[in-house]
C-alpha cells in the first residue's frame, strides 16, 4: 500500500508548471528573435534571388554584345587600313 505525499505532489506540480512556463517564454522569445531578425533583413534593402539571377543574365548579354561590337570594330578597321 502507497501513501501520498502532499509534498512530492506540489513538488511535482510546481515542476510541471515552471516546465511550462519555460517552454513559453522560449516560443515567445524566438517570435521576437524571428520578428526582430526579419525587420533588420528588410531594413537592408537586399534584393531576391530572382533579382540578382536576371540582373546577371542581362549583364552577360550586354558583355557578349560588347564582344560581338568590339569584333566588328576590328575587323571594319582592318578593312579600312587596307
């Protein structure tokens, strides 16, 4: 036969409840943490993936462009000097 021990039980009880509480204050300290962190990304004024990918392809073209002109030019100089 098992008697019950008021002390154990509050023991117990106040362990599940600061259990609880910890596991509260961790939820709201990573909504702070996740809130504050995408206020300082948006402050940076950065741009998205797609962003940058077709900036870059545009200035591929514009170099390949560059190079097709410059050949041009060469090749319209050397008939010139002929």
């Amino acid at each position: 036969m098992q008697s019950q021990n008021p002390f154990l039980d509050q023991m117990a009880k106040a362990m599940s409840d600061a259990a609880g509480a910890a596991d509260g204050v961790r939820k709201e300290a990573e909504t702070v943490m996740r809130s504050q962190l995408q206020r300082l990304l948006s402050d940076m004024d950065l741009v998205s993936r797609d962003e940058f990918e077709t900036v870059r392809a545009m200035a591929e073209t514009a170099r390949n462009e560059n190079d097709a002109l410059r050949d041009k030019i060469a090749e319209l100089e050397a008939k010139i000097e002929k």
